[in-house]
C-alpha cells in the first residue's frame, strides 16, 4: 500500500512516498550516461557506543498518517520565554537524559531565543552534526552542482575515476519501495562497453583514479568497530552504496575503490568486453592528445543529496559531502580540512561558533563539540533562506513517526498525537541523544529547537530518546504563550 503525504515547508510542497513493500535491491530509473570530450572527476553545476541512527537501505514500515502533517505554519500568537520554561523544565528534569544536557528554543519570527539551557554550551552532538555539514554544502556548492564518474582512455588502458559520487550505486532493479536518489553504476559500465566496442576494442587493462579526496581514510577519533560494524566505509572517491559489499546489507569493503573497480572490471565483461588483470590504481589522467572520455554519469543534484543524507542520517554520504566543501572552500579534502571548512562556511553566514570543535563531517567522532544555539541558528538560517538554496535541509529532516530515522519514534503515549508535526535530525552514539529541529505549536507557530544529552546512562539511552521525543511534543502542543 502505497500512502503519499504532502508537506508544505516555507512555501514549498514536498512530496513523500511511503509503501509497506519492501525491496533492498530496488532503484530508480535514470538515464544513459553521457558521452563527451574529456573532462576530470568531480562536481559539475546544473542549471539553477554504536550508533543507532546510521543509514538504512529501506525504511521500516509507519503507522498510519497522522491527521496533522505540516499543513500549515501560519504565524501564531507570540511565544514567550516562561512559557516555554514552564512546559519543559519538568521534561528536562527527566533522569533519563543524565546529568549534561544543552538545550534551546528559538523563534525564527522574533529572533528570540526562548530557551537558554547551557545553550552556548559544547556538547557531543553524534548525527545532528549532519545539519551543519548539509548547511555548508547547499552553501559552498549550491542546490544544482552534481557529482560526476567518468571512464577515460589514457596511455594504452582505461581509468575509472572518482568524483566523489556519494549516491554511486550498484542497484539495478526499480521498485517504488526505493525512494532515494542514486547513480546507476551498472549503465556507466554499459556505456562504457559500448563505446569501446564501437571503437573495436574487446579487452583493456582497467586503471582505477580516486585522488578527488586525500587520506587518511578512515578517522582516528572514530571507535575501531565502526569500519567492520558496518557504521561508516573508508572514505573513497570512489565508492558503490557507502562502500557496501552488498545492496542491503551493512557489511562494507575494506578498500570501496578497489571494490567498485573490481565491479566494473565484472560489468565490462558481462558486455563483451574484457579486462586483462587486477584493475590497478592510478592518478587521475590529465588531458593531453592521446586521451579521451569514454563515458560519464552525473549524480542527482547536491539537494537531493543532502535531503537523503540527512533522512537516512547517511555517514558515508556527509563524510563525501565535507570533502567537496573542503576543496570548494579552499582546503585539503581530508577530515581535517572538511572541518575547517565547514566552520569556515557557519563564520561567513553568521552562525555562532563558540566551542563548535568538528573533527568529521558525520558525527561519529565523539570529538565533536556542538552549542545547542550553533544547531538551532543554522536551521534558522535554512528556514529563512531567501534565494531557497537551502530548503533540501528542510525537506531532508526525518518527519516525527513516518520518515528515516524518526520512523519507528514518537510512538509513546506522550508524543505519538505530535507524530508529523515535528521534523528533526536525530543524533545517537552511546551515552549520547540529540534531536534538533523545526516544530509547528498549537497555534500554528513554527519553532526551532535543539536537544543534546552527552552524559545518557547506557542503560536509559532509550528512556533518554523517548524523553526529548516529549520535549518536542510538549512544544507541539503547548502553545508557551
């Protein structure tokens, strides 16, 4: 059964298609691949404990809509500062949350922050780390840029090379139950085989190019699980499904490249044309007389991107991300430079960053310090967005009960009836819960808040995600005037 709801976010309808079936091995359609003259990897511009929350291939089935979705956010009766204290002093009291937490209120129509609980304050910030990543890149490379994979022929073999593709994929079949965007990687190897048999070529010696980002791979502040748990991938140029080995399955490769290499090798053969050996890496082929493009495939644009990146809350994705504003902004394109760009990118546009300390582009590092005011600034920001450059960050926030990583939350008593009024980007690592997002009150006021608690109890960790479900709830429904 297929259920279809529309939300209306500052002006704009967006569309969100949610089915029963499920399907790990289904994709969207797209077209062919081009073929063009020789052009580098990269983005090009169109025309305009463990965490929990870690991506999904398919979301779990919702319960039924809720009788409230977003329809309205006509600006209500003002909110006031002991309004908001009243309600949710009690529901931040909550032992659950543990003994930090930071937590703020902010009315984008006021500017007025209504809530100030360490609110300056830096707290490990897990997955809401996300919003800002998604911020600086919708800012750096703008809604319409996409990611492009080319094959080139260069010195008697052919490359592959990487362009940072975060949404490269090997599915192949099409099912409705998939609703994410993606590249085909298999009609980039079809393209590829045709072209060269076109051109009488039947074998080749295949080269892979991946020196887009720079090393290291995988960051040292990240737990050691996380790579063979399936949270993250080495982070690669060129990478299939967030590094998976599978569709669907969280086991990823130990080298994405060689992998997705190793894949298109198996692809060429499968079209007739075969590839002699181990395909080898190499650097990217600079343009010179005897090369030329054999093939290419673009990337849906970045706010597809970062709408799906934020809704499946996908690591691989923002740690792709971070790198492309790095090199956008000027910097190395490894976890260190993503950082300093993306503070960089929040200076520029105003955003407080005081005791803002990023160490990846995900959150899995619990390195990473956040305000609670730093997070809600930047939704405001989004929010009111004059040129709309930033309403995939709006649009890409899980919905509360129906999308991503707020799928199966907001099913307690307490918070349940406000299932659809709030979209929010969670954030999970053990002894760690946050949620920062937008919520419409009871008189049609539409409201940004952040929630971090890093000192959880292992044990009420999700006593702890139910307690700042309520928060969210509780402003849903107060009114706080």
């Amino acid at each position: 059964m297929l259920a279809v709801v529309l939300l209306i976010i500052a002006g704009t309808v967006v569309v969100v298609m949610r089915t029963g079936n499920r399907d790990d091995t289904a994709g969207p359609p797209s077209d062919l691949p081009s073929t063009s003259p020789v052009a580098p990897g990269g983005p090009t511009t169109g025309p305009s404990g463990r965490p929990t929350d870690q991506p999904t291939d398919q979301e779990p089935r919702p319960r039924e809509l809720a009788e409230t979705v977003l329809d309205a956010l006509d600006l209500g009766p003002a909110v006031t500062g002991s309004g908001v204290a009243a309600q949710l002093q009690p529901l931040l009291a909550n032992p659950a949350l543990g003994g930090r937490i930071g937590a703020t209120v902010l009315d984008p129509a006021t500017d007025e922050l209504l809530l100030d609980l360490d609110a300056d304050g830096g707290h490990v910030p897990a997955s809401t780390t996300k919003v800002l990543t998604a911020l600086a890149t919708l800012e750096t490379l703008g809604p319409d840029t996409r990611f492009r994979t080319t094959v080139v022929r260069a010195a008697g073999q052919v490359v592959l090379v990487g362009g940072g593709d975060p949404v490269l994929s090997q599915r192949v079949e099409v099912n409705e139950s998939w609703v994410y965007p993606i590249t085909r990687f298999d009609l980039l190897a079809r393209a590829t085989a045709e072209e060269l048999l076109r051109a009488g070529t039947t074998s080749v010696v295949l080269g892979y190019a991946t020196d887009l980002f720079a090393g290291p791979a995988v960051n040292p502040a990240w737990e050691a699980g996380y790579v063979p748990g399936g949270q993250v991938a080495p982070v690669s140029a060129l990478s299939l499904d967030g590094g998976r080995t599978r569709v669907g399955f969280a086991q990823r490769a130990d080298d994405p490249a060689r992998f997705a290499a190793e894949r298109f090798a198996a692809l060429l053969g499968d079209h007739g044309v075969q590839v002699e050996g181990a395909p080898m890496p190499q650097s990217t082929p600079r343009a010179s007389p005897g090369s030329a493009l054999i093939a290419s495939a673009e990337s849906p644009t970045v706010a597809e991107i970062v709408g799906q990146m934020l809704t499946r809350s996908d690591n691989d994705g923002a740690e792709m991300l971070a790198r492309h504003v790095a090199r956008a902004e000027g910097e190395e394109p490894t976890f260190a430079g993503g950082s300093r760009a993306i503070v960089g990118v929040l200076e520029r546009l105003g955003i407080p960053t005081d005791g803002l300390v990023l160490t990846d582009g995900s959150g899995l590092s619990r390195q990473n310090r956040i305000a609670p005011v730093t997070l809600a600034r930047a939704l405001e920001l989004a929010y009111e967005d004059p040129d709309g450059s930033s309403r995939s960050l709006l649009a890409g926030l899980p919905v509360a009960g129906f999308t991503g990583t707020l799928t199966n939350r907001f099913a307690d008593p307490q918070s349940a009836p406000e299932a659809g009024d709030i979209r929010a980007k969670t954030g999970y690592l053990s002894r760690v819960v946050a949620l920062a997002g937008y919520v419409v009150d009871a008189d049609g006021r539409l409201l940004v808040f952040a929630v971090l608690a890093d000192a959880v109890v292992p044990v009420s960790t999700l006593d702890a995600q139910r307690a700042v479900d309520q928060l969210a709830a509780r402003l849903a429904t107060c009114g706080c005037r």
